[in-house]
C-alpha cells in the first residue's frame, strides 16, 4: 500500500529546509553547525528528520567526504527556491503589518482639508514611515466613524450638545461663519454684515452640515426671519448662486480660504458673531498605539 507523503509536508518546518541547504553548499556537518549556531549532533537529529520524511537519504557519508546524493542534488534547488519564496513573503508579511501598525485612519470634514493636509504633510516628512488613510466625511458620519472605531481620529466640528463622555475632543481652531456676495451687491461696501441685513435677502447653504442649525439657532436668539431658499451640495453651486444675484451664500470662513474669484466677496458676519469649534476627535481613554498618538500630538500643536 503506497503512503501519501503530501500528508507529512506540515512535519517539515522551513528552518530544516535551511539546514540541508546550508549543509549542502557547506559539505560539512561541522561547519554547518557553525553557521546554524547549532550543535553538532542537532544538526545531524534534524538532518535524519529531513531524511525521514523526505523518504531517503539526501547526503553520502565516508570518512573524509560528504557528498550529496542523486536525491539530494535533485532537491537542492527545490529548496533553495522554497526558502527564497519563504524569505520574501515574510518581508511582504512583516511589511504589510507594519504599514498597518503605523496606519492613521483620519476622517475630516471637507472644509478643514486646507489646515489639515499641510500639517500631515509636514509630519510625514518628520517620519516617513507614517502612512494616512483618509476620508473627508459630514461631521454626524465623521464622529460616527470615531465613535464606532472606523476612524482613529477626526477632524471635525464640536456642537455644543456633543458631550456623551465617549469622545474626547482636542480644541483646534475657531471657524467663523462667513457670506460671500458679488462685489456690486450693496452689501458689499461693509466691512462686515449684521445678521439683521440678511433678513429679506435669499440665501443659500450646504445642504449638510452645521450652517443650517446654525441659521435657525442665529435667527431665533435675535428674532430674525431668516429666508433659506437653495441648499446645495457642493461649494461651487454656492458661488455660482452668488456670483448670478441669486442669493448670497452663508458658509464657514474655511470654505473661502481659496475663494480667488474677482466677482465674489467674502465678508464676515456679526452682531452677533458666530463661530463653530473645530476639534480633533478621537475614543476617550482609548490609546490605539504611538503612531496615533504622535499623529494627534502634531495635529493639536500644528494646525
């Protein structure tokens, strides 16, 4: 009855594989054990292993020589393609997760994009080995991201009402609430605008974001009617709607960093001010290794 040998293929570990190549190019037991750093007599118990398993002797013995047999040369460079096949997806391995374990999982809101990607860039440059994956999302969908472990940090608003002692939030920067309007609006002569000047006037907002409730919160506390007419998705429509007379655009300030268009302006409101924190968000009491820590350090110190 023939034995099915495949079956015995687990028995066999990588490191003998390395002892009969390196007895086999050394010729001598002795000088194999050497280089193994092991002792003689381990060397030759692994070898006869080998042999065992394999079904056949793989090295002649005589008293001066020790020479491969026909079975052993034929093996050779089996093994040695087995090892170098071994030795590379073991790089491919140990790269693979460390690329994982210096991974930062960033979520942000898209409008903080402009302070955020600098400073990531800059940190990059500090330890290259830091790698980033991101993802700009609403604020709801980015603490969600946190909250849920999806995301290691985020870069997002803190509403006032966000306080379940399940995120710890790192103040950043405070973001303003600003209006951009054509140059020839009358508006426009005005270093800045009162709340009371939008009333009448139609307005257009992002359909997702903080803006909204900021409005209705705005024009309750000061008795305005506030009058919402467009709520777009993206930032251009919103200029687009502005730069046409349609309506006048009410935004946070970070949206007009690059605001480079010589119909449009953007002016900031007042009476009252209004501004909307923007925090590094992140688990409370959750310590996801010194890759993140390092990211959040920089961020809360950089942006």
């Amino acid at each position: 009855m023939s034995t099915d040998r495949s079956s015995l293929l687990p028995a066999l570990t990588l490191r003998q594989v390395q002892y009969f190549v390196v007895l086999a190019h050394a010729r001598s037991f002795t000088q194999a054990a050497q280089s193994l750093s092991l002792t003689q007599p381990a060397l030759t118990a692994s070898i006869r292993q080998i042999e065992f398993l394999l079904g056949g002797p793989l090295f002649a013995r005589s008293a001066h020589r020790l020479t491969l047999t026909a079975a052993g040369a034929s093996i050779l460079p089996l093994a040695e393609r087995l090892l170098n096949q071994a030795r590379g997806t073991f790089d491919d391995m140990t790269r693979t997760f460390s690329e994982r374990v210096q991974t930062v999982r960033i979520s942000f809101i898209p409008s903080a994009a402009g302070r955020l990607l600098p400073a990531l860039s800059t940190l990059r440059e500090r330890h290259p080995a830091l790698r980033f994956t991101l993802t700009d999302l609403p604020n709801s969908a980015l603490i969600d991201a946190v909250r849920e472990g999806v995301a290691d940090l985020g870069v997002g608003v803190h509403e006032p009402d966000e306080n379940d002692g399940l995120l710890r939030y790192d103040a950043l920067f405070e973001d303003e609430i600003v209006v951009v309007l054509r140059r020839d609006d009358p508006l426009a002569t005005r270093k800045s605008v009162p709340w009371a000047k939008l009333v009448g006037r139609e307005l257009g907002v992002f359909v997702r974001g903080s803006v909204s409730d900021t409005l209705q919160r705005t024009g309750g506390a000061e008795n305005l009617r506030l009058n919402v007419t467009y709520r777009m998705e993206y930032t251009e429509p919103l200029y687009a709607l502005a730069r046409n007379g349609l309506a006048i655009a009410v935004l946070p300030s970070l949206y007009t960093m690059h605001l480079h268009d010589p119909e449009l302006i953007a002016l900031r409101l007042e009476k009252p001010r209004v501004t909307r924190s923007v925090a590094l968000i992140s688990l409370a009491g959750d310590d996801r290794g010194p890759h993140v820590r390092t990211c959040r350090d920089w961020i809360t110190t950089h942006i």
